[in-house]
C-alpha cells in the first residue's frame, strides 16, 4: 500500500526514480572499476544498497531547499534537483563533471584537487560543505535555514548522518536548537547497522534510533529504507511539517551497508561481520524492490523487470550491459571529463589558507 505522497507518482516518476537508483549504483560499481584498472586513486566509500534513501528523500525537494550530505552520500550532489533535467546547468546540484572532478582530484572540481571525496559543498546550489565531524552537518544545517528563516524563505534542509553519528555530543545539541526554535531541519539518519567496526547493539540502547527524537519532543519516524517509495513518503512528510513552521522530525532510514566502512576496508569487512549477516542485509536491493514495486502498480511489465539485471550484483559481477543505457552515457561524460582535466598548478598549494 502506498502512502499519499507516493500514491500521486506518476508512471514517469516510476521511471525517473528507477534510472535513478540505476545511475546511483552505476556510479559506485564505475568508480571501483575505475580504479582496479588503475584510472583512478583514493579511498571510495560506497552507497551501495543504500541509494534508496539517497533518492527518495532528494525527489521530493524544491531547486532552493538545501542538502547536507557526509561520506556515504556522494551521490546527492548530483541527485540534488535532479527532476529539473539531468544536464541541465541551470538546475540547483552539482553536474557529474564536477562531481567526478573532485573524485579524480582535478582542477574541474569545486575542491580544485584538495580532496577526493565528500569534502565539497555550493552555496550558490545550496549544498551545506560535507564536515568530517560526524553529526556536524547537523548544526550547519540548523544555522543556515534559520538564517533564511529571518530573511523570509521557506526552505528546508535534509542533513544525512550515520546511525553511529547519533553518539556524538554535537547530534543532540544540534538537534535540539532545531527542536526548540522550530527550524525545518529533516534529519535522516541512514542505519546500515554499522559504524566502521562497531555494530548497532554497541551503539544504542534501543531497537530504533528514530527513538532519539523522543527527547526532543519532534517527530520520529521510520522508513523501510530499501523502499525508494517509503523513503519518498516518510521524508515528504517531514518536509512539509518543517515548511510549515511546525519544526523538525528526524527520519530514521533502516538499511544495511553492503560492504566495508570504505574500500581500504574490504577484506576486514568480511571477518568482522557474519557472512549471514551480510548476505541477509544484502538481500533486499533496492533495485530489486523497486522493480517488484512497478510490476505491483502497473508501471512495468514482468518482462521490462527482467531487463538490465543489475541487481545482487558486486562491481566484479556487473558490465555496464546490467544498466540503461542513459544511465551509462550520462556517468561516462563525468568519467571521461574528470578522466582527461589537468590537475592545478603547484603554486594553488596555499591558496585559500590565509586571507588573500
Ligand atoms: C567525530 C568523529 N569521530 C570519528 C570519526 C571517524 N569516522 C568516520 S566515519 C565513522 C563511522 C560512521 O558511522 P555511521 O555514522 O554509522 O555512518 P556510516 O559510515 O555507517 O554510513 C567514523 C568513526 C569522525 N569522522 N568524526
Ligand atoms: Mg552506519
């Protein structure tokens, strides 16, 4: 059953969302390639059987409201008002030339090469600057639309964190500001059940971390986060609640993190975890739910399911044969920009570090 929000999806945003979740994994699978070919250097942090909540809770924002993503979110910058046209430039997200230049550590990248990752925000697109503080998105989240708040706007802010980033001090500070002055920050927390090495029962207390917002006196809710229509539901409910003036909610997405903490940690993962555990929490793809979904309303024949069977499958397994061709195009213009940009010049080294 669908809840109201999904409930008016159209078949093409059926479509729209699917590709999606297709280029999100693509973009994951791609760049572990990219780099066992040796193309590419640096450590990769993957969103893999995560995408869903990337997804879903970005498809229903407007151009101005604000994200404010960490580590495992890279694909939100680009996500980020993905609806006003994938290549668009005028659209409020980052374009895939951007994204896949900070990945290399180019020149093109708005880190103009001082980082590879996640390090990187737009004020002019209103994506927050990704802290390595956990939990610190949050408190930046919280200034920003409490500043458009006092210059009249409406807009809400999403800020992703771990379920293990809800330990920290800065998470109930922060969340708190928000509660008290009423500021529309959507807090998702993203629990893959791990935090590096350390799994949830030594984290938390409780069964859902959705809990935490009790002591706040917001909104807790919690959504099936391999459901893209779930998670589509649960967060356009927290949006609308915090864009009318009613304050935050935190949405707790339950999912589970299908590989190591990031590709340095590969190996480890497997001796660390149960292979029960992993092959369970693997189980349930995204992909897979969603194409089960389409069949389920009508937007997909059994037959189109079969097609590019990307899912269950690891980067070793896939070819770029399991995905849509748009989905492949559009990731390998980014590839091949980053691929081929320079890197900046030695003397840019102090650049930005004192006042100029
Ligand atoms: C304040 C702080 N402590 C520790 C770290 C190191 N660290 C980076 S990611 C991570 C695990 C985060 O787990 P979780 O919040 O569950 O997110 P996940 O990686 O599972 O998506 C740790 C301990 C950090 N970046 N910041
Ligand atoms: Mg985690």
């Amino acid at each position: 059953m669908l809840g109201p929000y999904s409930q008016k999806l159209t078949a093409d945003d059926h479509r729209e969302l699917l590709n999606q979740l297709y280029l999100a994994r693509y973009f994951d699978v791609r760049l572990i390639k990219e780099k066992k070919r040796g193309r590419l250097r640096g450590t990769l942090y993957s969103s893999h059987n995560q995408e869903a909540i990337l997804v879903g809770s970005l498809y229903g924002l407007k151009p101005n409201d604000w994200i404010s993503p960490i580590h495992r979110d890279m694909p939100a910058f680009f996500l980020k008002d993905f609806r006003n046209g994938w290549r668009n430039p005028g659209r409020m997200g980052m374009t895939i030339q951007e994204v896949c230049a900070q990945v290399w550590g180019k020149q093109g990248s708005p880190g103009r090469a001082r980082d590879n990752w996640s390090h990187i925000g737009s004020k002019a697109k209103h994506i927050i600057h990704s802290t390595s503080m956990l939990a610190g998105t949050i408190p930046a989240a919280a200034g920003v639309v409490y500043a458009d708040r006092l210059d009249g706007g409406d807009a809400v802010v999403l800020t992703y964190n771990g379920e293990g980033s809800t330990a920290q001090g800065v998470f109930h500070e922060a969340v708190n500001f928000a509660a008290v002055h009423r500021l529309p920050v959507v807090t998702i927390i993203e629990n893959n059940q791990w935090a590096y090495g350390t799994p949830t029962d030594m984290e938390y207390s409780l069964e859902d971390f959705a809990r935490r917002a009790d002591g706040y006196g917001i909104p807790g809710l919690i959504a099936d986060g391999q459901n893209v229509f779930d998670v589509y539901e649960k967060v356009m409910e927290a949006v609308d609640f915090a864009r009318s003036g009613k304050g935050p909610s935190i949405v707790e997405c339950k999912t589970f993190r299908a590989y190591g903490h990031g590709d340095h940690d590969d190996d480890r993962a497997a001796k660390y975890r149960p292979t029960d555990e992993v092959a369970q929490g693997r189980s349930r793809d995204p992909i897979a739910v969603m194409k089960r979904l389409m069949v389920a309303a009508g937007t997909m024949t059994a037959d189109q399911s079969k097609e590019h069977p990307a899912e269950g499958k690891g980067a070793a397994e896939v070819t770029d044969a399991d995905f849509p061709p748009v989905v492949v195009e559009y990731l390998t213009e980014g590839v091949e920009f980053a691929v081929n940009d320079t890197v900046p010049p030695g003397e840019e080294g102090g650049m930005w570090v004192f006042r100029e």
